[in-house]
C-alpha cells in the first residue's frame, strides 16, 4: 500500500481508530470513545458506506450513553442514510426518541416535548 500521507483517508485507519473507540466506550469512556469514532468517520473513504454507516452507529451509542439524545439522533440518521438497512441503527433511533419522549413527559414539559415532535416530524 504504500506510505499513506497526512490527510488520506485510509478504511484500514479508520477501522484500527474504530477498534480503539470500541476499547473506550467498553471502558464506559464515552467521550473518548466519541472522539476516536469522529477521528475514525473522518478517516474513512466516503465510499465505504457499510463501514461508515456502523461508526456512526457506535458514536451514536455513545451520545445516548451520554444522555446527549440529539447527537445521538444526528448519528443515527447518517448512519441510516448511509445503510437503510442497518437493524441496529434504526433501533437505537426508536430506543432514543422513546428516552426523549419519558423525559419530556412531565406536564412543565409540554411545549418541549411538542417542539420535539414536531423536530421529529420534519426528519420524516
């Protein structure tokens, strides 16, 4: 392969960064886990959408351990629009509206979870 210069993205690279990320978030070292799937999706070739599609899922499964739902939401989506048949994606999608929605369910959070909905609404 060659000696691979600064800035070529590599699906060996990413996938070596990936395995990393992995490692950290079964440490439950999210955020690093976060940083190494972002290094990993930036290293990889924009035409390896399989793989692409699973590190945007496994960021995604960081955010939601993270509690930060929207990110996680964001990931899934690309990690959908990149494999609509990605299983795992499109549960972890469900598993965080359903976080969202039990956090919004308290009265003094209406006008939030109607927001939600209708943020939701525009995705489909």
């Amino acid at each position: 392969m060659g000696s691979a210069r600064m800035g070529d993205k590599s699906l060996d690279k990413a996938l070596d960064i990936k395995v990393k990320g992995n490692e950290f978030f079964k440490q439950n070292d999210f955020e690093k886990a976060i940083e190494l799937y972002t290094e990993a999706i930036n290293n990889c070739p924009g035409h390896r959408q399989v793989e692409l599609a699973v590190i945007y899922q496994n960021r995604a499964a960081a955010n939601e351990r993270l509690e930060k739902y929207e990110a996680g939401l964001k990931d899934c989506d690309q990690s959908i629009k990149l494999n609509n048949r990605y299983g795992k994606s499109l549960d972890r999608r469900s598993k965080i509206h359903k976080k969202i929605a039990v956090a919004l369910s308290g009265e003094e959070n209406i006008k939030k979870k109607i927001e939600h909905l209708e943020t939701v609404h525009g995705r489909c």
